[in-house]
C-alpha cells in the first residue's frame, strides 16, 4: 500500500501528492475477531504487521482484512501449519 500522508510533494509538480493510507485493520482466525488496529498517516509504505495470539491450531484460517481513507478493501489470508 502506497500510504501516502498527504504531505509529501511530488517533485516534478510540486504538487502535494493526495492522502492514501490504511485506516482500519482487522484480523480473525476461524472468523473470531483477535486483531483491530486504527492506522494513520505514520505507518510507513508497505506495512508490516505481526502479532502473537494464544490458542490457534495448525490448520486455523487466518484473515487480515484493511480499509483505507479512499474506501478501498482488501484482505488477506493464510492457514496456520
């Protein structure tokens, strides 16, 4: 993700390059809500994101899913082995 805070200038332009950051994040594991996180403007470009959670199995789904300050959704996912 391009997590662009909107205060940057473009340097051909000079232009200020338009805000698009991760806003939301959520994660699940089987459905079960384990992860939500407000993002903003300090996040760097291509975030990296981990966390520890007790209790899942070899074999539990895993899903990440973010929204960002455009609207737009996307989501990840893996299974734990």
């Amino acid at each position: 993700h391009p997590m662009e805070t909107g205060l940057r200038k473009d340097a051909k332009t000079g232009q200020l390059v338009p805000a698009h950051f991760i806003q939301d994040v959520t994660a699940t594991i089987n459905g079960a809500a384990v992860l939500s996180a407000d993002f903003g403007t300090g996040i760097s470009k291509n975030p990296y994101l981990g966390f520890k959670v007790k209790g899942p199995k070899k074999g539990d789904k895993v899903v990440v899913n973010w929204v960002d300050n455009k609207g737009d959704k996307n989501s990840a996912e893996a299974t734990i082995g």
